[in-house]
C-alpha cells in the first residue's frame, strides 16, 4: 500500500463545513435542514472526486441512512463524531501493522475486538485536517477479516445479543466456519439455543 498517495487523496477528498461552526458542537447547536443539506453536498463533492478513490473500495453512506444516524444520536452527539463515516474506504491488508504517522490521523485498533466486542476485527484510521472538516473513516482488514465482517454485517448486524458474534468468530477462527453455509448454520444453532 502506498501511504503517501493514501494521505494525498485523503487531503484531496477531506471536505470543509460551509455551517460555520466547529465540528465538535453537538447536533442540537446546528439546523437539522442546515445540516442536512451540508451533508448532501458533501455527498456530490465526493462523487465529482470519484476519479481519486478508483483505486479503493468504498462506500458514500446514503442519506437515509445519514438520517437515521441523526436521529439516533440527536441532541448529544458532536457533528463530526456522528458524521464521521460519510465517506467509508476499504483496503484489505496482510496484516494490521499500519504505518500512517499523520496530524491529521487518528488510529482506532479492533484488531483483537472492539470495547464492547461482538466477533468485528479490524484496524480504522480517521483523517480530519481540522475540526470544520468532516472525518473520512479508512477500514483496513485481512482478507480473512474482512469475509467475516461481511457476513457479521449481513446475518448478525439486527441482533442486539454481542455474544453471538464471539461465539461465531470463536468458530470461525476454529475452522469449524469455513463457508458463508457454515456462518449461516452456526447462527441458527446459536440463536435457537
């Protein structure tokens, strides 16, 4: 992986609020129309810059769902924590030892579980040049990793129970998942019992 070309897209991409406020003010100090329509334009500006993310997977979170983050986090959250993902970009590595020493980069390791852990592994980084810029989130995964996390967010994400999760990446990490099939059949067992 090219660090270097990595954190000049990233520059490139990073989008300063037109709100006039510091991103760390809750979302009750803001206009929710304001806010919307900010993040709306933040939307197009990436997609007019698509051309610098070819070489990435990645995802634009749709309005709906910048929505309902909105609301599930409306009044207490700070703007740039709740909108910290708009734009999401994958990168499968070989392993999580990430080197990007950057100001303007922050580290979130999940390699060995998140706090509250259910099964996720991987390795983020958040870049922001300042605080009137919105967060862009980079997601690094094993291959292994990141097949497993597809599979989490497909038939597991709905459920509240954590322990699912472990108990499905246990498995997994065991050798008894070796397949989605497998993922799905472990899942049934652990959501009967």
């Amino acid at each position: 992986m090219d660090t270097k070309k990595l954190i000049r897209t990233l520059d490139a991409i990073s989008y300063e609020s037109k709100l006039g406020k510091n991103l760390k003010n809750t979302l009750r100090k803001v206009d929710k129309n304001l806010l919307m329509d900010e993040l709306n334009d933040y939307r197009l500006f990436l997609k007019k810059r698509r051309r610098l993310l070819d070489q990435y997977t990645y995802r634009i979170k749709s309005l709906q769902s910048i929505k309902l983050k909105y609301d599930r986090y409306y009044p207490t959250k700070e703007i740039g924590t709740c909108f910290n993902d708009i734009l999401g970009i994958r990168i499968i590595v070989l392993d999580y030892d990430i080197n990007l020493s950057n100001e303007n980069i922050r580290h979130v390791d999940m390699s060995n579980g998140k706090k509250n852990d259910d099964g996720y592994r991987g390795y983020h980084i958040y870049y922001k040049k300042s605080n009137f810029h919105y967060s862009i989130e980079v997601q690094f995964f094993t291959e292994r990793d990141y097949i497993f996390n597809m599979w989490l967010h497909k038939y597991v994400y709905k459920y509240k129970d954590n322990m699912i999760g472990i108990k499905l990446k246990d498995l997994y990490d065991k050798g008894i998942i070796q397949n989605e099939d497998d993922f799905k059949e472990e899942l049934e067992k652990c959501i009967i019992y």
